[in-house]
C-alpha cells in the first residue's frame, strides 16, 4: 500500500488499480463483504440533449416550451442537478417524442450495479416491483425476498407502474441547438415523488445481516414530497440506527438534491448518531452554505453538528473528506471513488477491470490537501477527470461505491457466507 502515496496523481492510481497488485485487482475484490444499499429506486429514461428538437419546437408557455427553457438555461451555466417539474403528462410526451433508453436508477441500485460489475456482493431495497423496473435490474445485484437474498430472475412481477424519471445528458462542447455547453453534465427531470422503497423484506433481512455486512449505503429521501421528509427521514434513520446497533461501522448517507434549504433541514434533524458517513456533491455543500467554495470549515461543521466520523464532498476534478480515522485510509476510499467513477465516465457504464483512460487530466485541488484541526483530518485527492464523458450519469453514485468498498475493506467478518441463503 505504500506505493499508492507517493509519485504523481497519475502515479498513484496506476498503483491503485493495477491488475496484479492493486487494491482494485480481481484477487483483492473476491474478498469483498455485502454492501446493504438503500433505499430510492427508480427507472431512468436517459436522453441525449442534442436529440431534444420536439422540446425546442414547442411554444414556449406550453410544458413543454418551459421544460425546454429550463434544460438550456441549466446547460448554458453548466449545471446538472435535480429538479421536480409539475407537468403530470409529461413522461408520456417525451416518451412518444424523444425516443429515451431506459436504465436502473437511484442512488443505492447505481452503487449495487457498480459494485456487482466488481464481483462485490450488494443488496439493494426495492419495493417497485413492476416488470418495467425489475428489467433494468442487473443480474449480479441482490433483492431480498421471504428472508433470503435473491436475484431478479427468481423474483416474479407484482405492482403498479410508476413514471419513469427522465434524465437529460449533455456534453462540453456538442450543439444542443444554437447552443454549446461549456461543461458536461445531466439534469434530472422528476415529474412525480416515488418516494422511499419501503421494502420491507428488505429492511427485515437487513437488520439480520448488518452485524456481517461490510458498510451501509442509504440516500434518496430526495423522491420524497417536501411535506413527507419529516416522516421518510425518521423511517429511514430507524433503520440505520438499528444497523449501528447491530455493530455495522460504516453507515453512508449520501444528502442529493433537495427543493428547499427547509427541507434539508429537516432531514438533518433525524440523523444525528444514526449514520456515521455523510456524502455529497460540491454543488450540493454550497447550496446549503454558499461561502463553502474551500468546503474544509463547513465539511468539519455538520460532522460536529450529526455526531459523524466522516464527511465527504466530491467534485469534477477533486473530492475531498474529513475524518476521526485513519487519513490513509481516506484517501484510498476517495481515490478509489474517483477511479471508478473515472472509468464509467470514459466508457459509459460500470466496468468489471477499473483503468485510468490515457486522456484523462489530473488538476491541480484548489486548496491544502493535508491539514488537521484537532480531532479531524482534512484529506484531498484529484480525480482522473475526463473532459469529454461518455456518460455524466451516475458518477456521484459511482463515487460513492469506490468510497463505500475501500471504507469497508477492514470489515471483521467474512459476510460472503450470508450469499448462501440466495
């Protein structure tokens, strides 16, 4: 492990992810425990902001023409995110006229799939069970069901449909109409709230398994009405607080977009001592502090405020974190992040061999990346940032399931004995 801090960037994750002796290599992941991921899922219908032209042609105070509007103005100042958009007839609209593809979305079942494509075991909660859904379940990625952990092709279709959410990719330097963006991105378009996966199978067999698991993902209260985020956050945080009393060290909530600072707010309350990791975007931590540009000062505040061992902030180029424990160990998990986040970006989708692509830039982090301020360590990597990706889709995700898999590498128990109740 020593090698993977010195040298360059460039350097430091070929150390990483070198196939014979990387901490990324097959023989080091075949010894992976279950990854318990929670607890929003969705089906995504990906469109490619170029191929929008019904949207740009519809009058512009129709939903249309407004939705439109939206998507450029966010494109024009280089901003992804998500946002709710009142149009009820809205998916079926785009879905006659922009032709999407659909895939697995939500925060949990992007970590479980990139896990999976990695041969690391991963169970996801998944109450929406209708045969759109289970479709774009991948085959390595575990469902509970009648108290053991199953896969799709054994879980039969039950439920109602519920509308897709619509994801609008855009690319650096691509026309969508006379404009050009200047950074790639995706803005997430939901037209209804899903809300949590209140599985209960899952969170039964969860409880059982937590005291072998590896770490713990929970995120997308999000999906949730504005009115309805004091209730999912109490049900949500029960949850992890039973896996913490089952001895599960690392528990990661990753915050997401949100439609007031309120409603953040509100979250937050429920959460202190019940999780023991907070994750997000850089865009996110200046939303809810705008002065956070140098995130160190606001990062150390919410871990103090929620009682947290670490708290993590990722951007294009850098991610950063603070941490009671090991430094080292910190900066593995946010290299490891970066790394597999960099991969799915130059090739579109999660890989099973992670590598760093020749084009990828390494920028220099904007601020000390080595500080400690009593009990914290601030630690800061670069990420192998592509200009131009394939997809921008999913990469926070991915990043968190780098995070989560290095986190809980040191996990006591073999937990690949609990697959044996599939």
């Amino acid at each position: 492990m020593k090698e993977i801090f010195t040298g360059s960037w460039a350097d430091r994750y070929a150390a990483l992810t070198n196939p014979r002796s990387g901490l990324l290599s097959a023989s080091t992941l075949s010894q992976s425990g279950l990854v318990l991921c929670g607890i929003s899922a969705c089906v995504d219908a990906r469109v490619d902001m170029p191929d929008i032209q019904p949207l740009l042609d519809a009058p512009t105070a129709s939903p249309a023409g407004e939705l439109a509007s939206l998507l450029l103005s966010r494109a024009a100042r280089g901003i992804g995110g998500e946002v709710r958009f009142e149009w009820p007839q809205g998916p079926a609209w785009l879905r006659e006229r922009l032709e999407p593809r659909y895939a697995l979305g939500g925060t949990g079942p992007q970590a479980a799939w990139v896990l999976s494509r990695l041969g690391v075991p991963a169970l996801i909660a998944l109450e929406d069970r209708h045969e759109q859904m289970l479709r774009q379940i991948p085959s390595g990625v575990l469902l509970a069901e009648g108290g053991m952990m199953k896969t799709v092709d054994a879980i039969r279709p039950a439920g109602p449909h519920i509308p897709e959410i619509f994801i609008f990719e855009y690319t650096a330097g691509r026309p969508i109409g006379t404009l050009v963006p200047p950074r790639s991105s995706r803005v997430i378009v939901r037209f209804c709230d899903r809300g949590i996966q209140r599985d209960a199978d899952f969170e039964t067999l969860s409880r059982q398994l937590a005291s072998s698991a590896a770490t713990g993902l929970l995120s997308g209260l999000n999906d949730e009405a504005v009115e309805n985020v004091g209730t999912a956050s109490r049900h949500v945080f029960e949850l992890s607080r039973a896996w913490k009393a089952a001895g599960l060290k690392t528990i990661h909530f990753e915050l997401a977009g949100y439609a007031s600072l309120a409603a953040v707010e509100e979250l937050l309350a429920h959460a202190k001592g019940t999780i023991t990791s907070l994750g997000m975007s850089h865009s996110e931590l200046l939303a809810m502090d705008p002065s956070a540009q140098s995130p160190r000062e606001a990062m150390i505040a919410l871990a103090e405020r929620l009682d947290l061992e670490r708290v993590c902030v990722h951007a294009d180029t850098w991610a950063a974190a603070i941490t009671i424990n090991d430094p080292r160990e910190e900066e593995l998990a946010l290299m490891t992040g970066c790394a597999i986040a960099s991969s799915r970006a130059a090739t579109g989708a999660p890989a099973e061999i992670i590598t760093t692509a020749p084009e990828v830039q390494f920028h220099t982090v904007p601020f000390e990346i080595a500080v400690r301020k009593g009990r914290w360590a601030f630690v800061a990597c670069a990420s192998p940032y592509v200009e131009k990706p394939a997809t921008t889709l999913g990469l926070g995700d991915s990043f968190t399931a780098g995070c989560l898999l290095m986190l809980g590498r040191h996990s006591p128990a073999d937990t690949r004995t609990a697959l044996k109740q599939a």
